[in-house]
C-alpha cells in the first residue's frame, strides 16, 4: 500500500471519500506500469472506470459476523 493510501485508512475519515481518493492512486501506477494509458483514462466509462480493468473490487469492506457485511460509505471510519 502506498504511503499516501495509508494516511488516508484512519478513524474519522469518510470510507468513500478513500476510495476515490486509492482510486487515484491505482490509476497513477497502472500508467506507471504501461497497463493502462491517457487515451484509456481520457476515455473511460465514470461508471466504469480504467484502473477498474485491474482493480474490479473495492479497497476494502466492513468486517463482521459475514465478510461481506455492508458498511455506510458515507460514514466515519
């Protein structure tokens, strides 16, 4: 994990607004590593975006009783 992505993994700090933030970060690398390109990041789909080639799965989820517990992305960490 990049430096940066784990001084954003903090308690107070909004789930959501980490992963747009580590999404900018994967982005960052995968251009890096010629796995993606500008043309690809110019073009992508919002929904879809071109890191998401690599990275389909969320930086994380709430752990509990299932491991697919559903968590508030909106809320504090």
């Amino acid at each position: 994990v990049k430096k940066e992505a784990t001084k954003l993994l903090v308690p107070g700090n909004i789930w959501k607004e980490y992963h747009v933030e580590v999404s900018k970060i994967m982005t960052s690398e995968l251009l890096k590593l010629g796995l993606i390109d500008k043309a690809d990041v110019q073009n992508e789909d919002p929904k879809w975006p071109a890191y998401k080639k690599y990275f389909m799965h969320g930086t994380s989820h709430h752990i509990g009783l299932d491991t697919h517990d559903y968590g508030l992305l909106h809320e504090p960490m």
